[in-house]
C-alpha cells in the first residue's frame, strides 16, 4: 500500500515515513514545524492564532493588490508611449 501512494504521489518513501511518525506518535524528527513537506504537529490553531493569520493574510492580499495595480498603470503608461 505505501509502495502504491509513493508511486501514485510521486514522493520519496522517507518522507512518506517521516509523515506517518508524526501522525502516529506526534514526534518530528528534528526538523522545524516550517520545513518544506514537513507535516503539521499541531493542525489545529487556537482561534487567536487563526485571528492572527488572517490578519497577516488580509495585510499580504491588500500589498499584492497594490502592487497588481502600479503596475497595470505602468503598463498602461508604457503602451502610450510613442516609439
């Protein structure tokens, strides 16, 4: 069966392993709960960290908005120009 979900997913069968260590005993192996492809150990924030990061996230949406718009105006800008 893990042979299967490595090949369907496309994964290496040593982090299918670490994956399930985590799942099973809650024990990462000593690597940063940010790590790229590492599992969650807690999945479920309290509502303050939750409030926290969306906040974050309205704050990032908001920059990435403006900057999305300086730039259609700069395009707009550039397409006036004569050559």
């Amino acid at each position: 069966m893990q042979m299967q979900i490595v090949a369907e997913r496309g994964i290496q069968p040593s982090r299918l392993r670490q994956w399930r260590t985590v799942l099973m005993d809650g024990s990462p192996q000593q690597r940063p709960a940010d790590a790229p492809g590492s599992a969650p150990t807690n999945p479920v924030a309290s509502p303050s960290d939750q409030a926290a990061e969306i906040a974050r996230l309205r704050r990032e949406l908001d920059r990435t908005r403006m900057e999305r718009d300086v730039l259609e105006k700069a395009i707009g800008l550039f397409a006036q120009m004569p050559k």
